[in-house]
C-alpha cells in the first residue's frame, strides 16, 4: 500500500500505521460504511505518536484541517436538513453565547492560572487572541477558523501562565462556532 503523506527523513514523524488507521475509520465513517461515532470534535482531538521516519506532521495536519472543515459541513447539511436553516443558526449563536462571559473578563483574569511549577499559556498571547475573538462576534472583525486552530502560545510556568486545559478547551469551542459560520 502506498503511503498517505510524505515520510520525514530524519527527525520524527507521526506513526504512519496510527495516522493510515485513523484516515481510513474517518472515511468509512464519512462515506457512511460504519456506524463509528467520529465527528469534527474527534478530528480535532486525535494525536500520533512521534516515531522515527513517520509521516510529515504539517502534510498531516493539514489533511486534518481539512478532514475536520469537511465534517463540519456535512454536519451542518445533516442539521439544515433535518431541523431548518434558522435552527441551525439559533444553535449556532447559542453557542457563541456560550462564550461571552469569559471574553469579557479583564485581560489577566480570563482564565484560571496554571498551577505551581506547572507549565501554562503566556496570559498576554491568550488574550491578544481572545481579544481578537470578541471584535470577531461584536464587530464583525476578519478571523479565520486557521487563526484559531493554529494559535500558539509561549508556555511558561505557573501563576505567569492560564491553564491550558481549560484555554485549549474554550479556544475548540470558538472554533466550532467559527467552523459553523463560515
């Protein structure tokens, strides 16, 4: 069987059984050929184990970027069908909703701090970011869903820093909003 994505030649890689494995339950799913619940939430989650010679991890992302931007639009047709277009536009600003509450905290505050010696997001980016989410739901301001997906931040250690797990875990919800609108 030919390889999916190119393969690194020194470093490492995502381990191409576990990345060949996933690309093809994503597809049965998508196709309809199996009954495994596999959705944009799950894209957006799944990680690889690094290994010696495995598959070029930007070339895999971006499959991901896309295989998540597709199962999104045949959620959102799946919806639209069943229910009507201003129902999934209700569902859509209700989660927006969601998420006014923590945009509108005092830069610093937005988040709860990572713990002692624990390694957390720099406060500043994450804000920039989620200043940048507010002007995008208040005004209208340009944002893509890549601005998002790709957001990184310079992990330092405790109090300095917001936890990531609850960061990484409101920034998947933004981007299901922004995935929905687009």
């Amino acid at each position: 069987m030919a390889d999916l994505f190119r393969r690194v030649n020194r470093g490492s890689g995502y381990d191409t059984h576990e990345v060949d494995d996933f690309f093809a339950r994503a597809q049965a799913v998508y196709e309809g050929r199996s009954a495994e619940l596999m959705g944009p939430e799950t894209v957006r989650t799944v990680a690889f184990t690094p290994v010696r010679k495995g598959y070029d991890e930007p070339q895999v992302d971006g499959a991901l970027d896309r295989l998540d931007n597709a199962f999104t639009r045949k959620q959102r047709s799946e919806f639209i069908a069943q229910h009507g277009q201003q129902a999934w536009l209700d569902k859509i600003v209700e989660r927006a909703t969601t998420l006014y509450d923590r945009l509108g905290r005092p830069d610093g505050q937005k988040f709860a701090p990572a713990e002692r010696g624990q390694l957390g997001y720099d406060r500043t980016q994450v804000d920039a970011l989620l200043s940048r989410l507010a002007d995008y739901f208040n005004n209208g301001a340009p944002l893509a869903s890549s601005d998002v997906r790709h957001a990184v931040f310079t992990p330092v250690r405790g109090k300095r820093g917001y936890a990531m797990g609850p960061v990484d875990a409101f920034l998947d919800r933004a981007l299901e909003v922004i995935l929905a609108a687009e």
